[in-house]
C-alpha cells in the first residue's frame, strides 16, 4: 500500500515526533522510509549528520531508511525526490505557524498537497495513535473521480478495524424540490460507497450537512473525534479556486487530526491485502 514513504524534515522538529509520526505510519503499511533535508547555501555537514543519526534510529526500529539531502525549495523538492525515489506517500510532521509567517513565506504544507500527485499524509499527533491501536477515520466526499483512488484503500485492510465514516457536505440548493432531491442522490451514493467500504470489515456510517466544504468537514472531523480524516483534491483548480486556496489546502492546515490526501492522479491500485 503505502510502503515506501518520502518523509521531509527541516530538523527542528524533535526526535520524538519524528519516531511517533512513523509509528503512525506503520498502521498504513509503512517499511521503507526515506528521509529528506531541503537546504540553501553550502552543503551543510552537521545537518547531514542528524539527518543520518534519524535514519540509524528508524532502521533500530526495523524498518529500511535512507536519508538524502538536496537544495531548492522544501516543496518542489519534495514531490520531485518523491518521484524520483519512486514513493508511495509524502508524509510530514505539521507544524503551525503564524499568521505572519505564513505571509512573507507561505505554507510548505499547502505547496506540497498542491504540487503532489501522490498521496499525502500531514501528521497532527496529537490525534494520531501510535501503530497497533485502532484508527477512526472520516473521508470527505464529493462523488468525484477521486473516490476511484480512495474506495480501493478504504476497501484494504490498512489500518485493520476502526469505524469509517463517509461524509459529504455541501450547498442547499436553491428551492425545497430540488434541495429533496440533490439529498436523496447524496444518499444513494454514500450508501453505494458505504457498501462497497463494508469489504474492509470496518464498522461503516454516513452522514451528510449543509455548508460549505472547507469549513464543515474540518468541523466535523473535530466533532467526531476522528484520528485520520480522508479527503480527495483536483488535479486543476479552476482559477478562482486556485486564488482562494483549494479546499485540500484549507482542510489539511486547518483540521486538528491528521489528514490523509489523494490527488486524482494518484489512481493507483491501492488493493493488495496488507492484512
């Protein structure tokens, strides 16, 4: 499923993190993991060294590591390396920044959820349980091609038990028929999607709102206490979207649990059993 995985690091987040953001990972299917530092200026050796010192820790831990360094931006690198060590998933530890920061140099979070074509995975670990413990997970859906990627992972055994909810938020339409039957045919599609889900042996529910995407999933995500919620993004953000942000972008910065990305482009076959 997702064994390879390219995590990036700047090296100020701790040791720690890192280990228990990989813990998480091995709930996904996690067994080789490659560790990147993005860097300006001459080639920094004592930045090697940590990186290589995390590496020797990950591999104690069992699981296969490599660390690579390379200079550019955090972001382009990142999907590039991804590419080019063939990954399944980038995955990060997310750190908030402040507003003000995020002014003068943007968000590395949103760059990478933009620019990927693979999965992506923003570890918030304070929602996150360690491997063996059983995860909750929401997927937000608008009935698009990205299910065609999701459907399949939901569908796999990765990560064994846990309750699934499948979600769709989205605009009331204009008049009380038409608002009866845009919630009959969201209906019928969470329920299509719920039984196709059921494969996995996961307890599945649904529920559908009225709001606005970006803010009401992250909202209920919340309310349900989920540990991973699910979402898809589009390959083309029409021009409007791309000046507001996506609401893949919005979702994975703003939600307080970790948040798992699939772009349509990533249509692989997520169907092998990793149980």
């Amino acid at each position: 499923m997702f064994e390879t995985v390219l995590v990036p690091l700047s090296l100020k987040e701790s040791a720690a993190a890192v280990e228990r953001m990989v813990a998480a990972l091995d709930a996904l299917g996690a067994r080789t993991v490659v560790l990147l530092h993005v860097h300006s200026g001459p080639r920094p050796g004592r930045r090697e060294r940590e990186l290589q010192s995390r590496a020797a820790v990950l591999r104690e831990a069992g699981y296969n590591c490599r660390a690579v360094v390379h200079s550019g931006s955090v972001a382009i690198t990142a999907v590039r390396t991804a590419n080019e060590e063939e990954c399944d998933l980038i995955a990060y530890p997310w750190r908030r920044k402040s507003w003000i920061q995020r002014s003068l140099v943007g968000s590395v979070t949103k760059d990478i959820v933009r620019l990927a074509n693979i999965p992506v995975f923003v570890y918030k670990s304070k929602r996150t349980p360690p491997a063996g413990e059983v995860l909750s997970i929401m997927y937000a859906t608008d009935f698009q091609d990205t299910d065609r990627a999701v459907i399949p992972y939901l569908k796999s055994r990765r990560p064994a038990g846990g309750e699934l909810m499948l979600f769709h938020a989205g605009e009331r339409a204009p008049d009380p028929w038409a608002e009866s039957r845009r919630l009959a045919l969201v209906e019928a599609d969470l329920q299509r999607l719920a039984e196709e889900c059921r494969e996995s042996g996961r307890t599945v529910r649904t529920l559908t709102v009225v709001g606005r995407p970006r803010t009401a999933v992250v909202r209920q995500a919340h309310r349900s206490q989920v540990d991973v919620l699910v979402i898809g993004k589009a390959d083309n953000e029409r021009a409007l979207s791309t000046m507001l942000g996506s609401t893949a972008e919005a979702v994975a910065y703003n939600a307080r649990c970790s948040v798992l990305i699939f772009a349509r482009s990533s249509l692989k076959e997520y169907t092998r059993d990793a149980g």
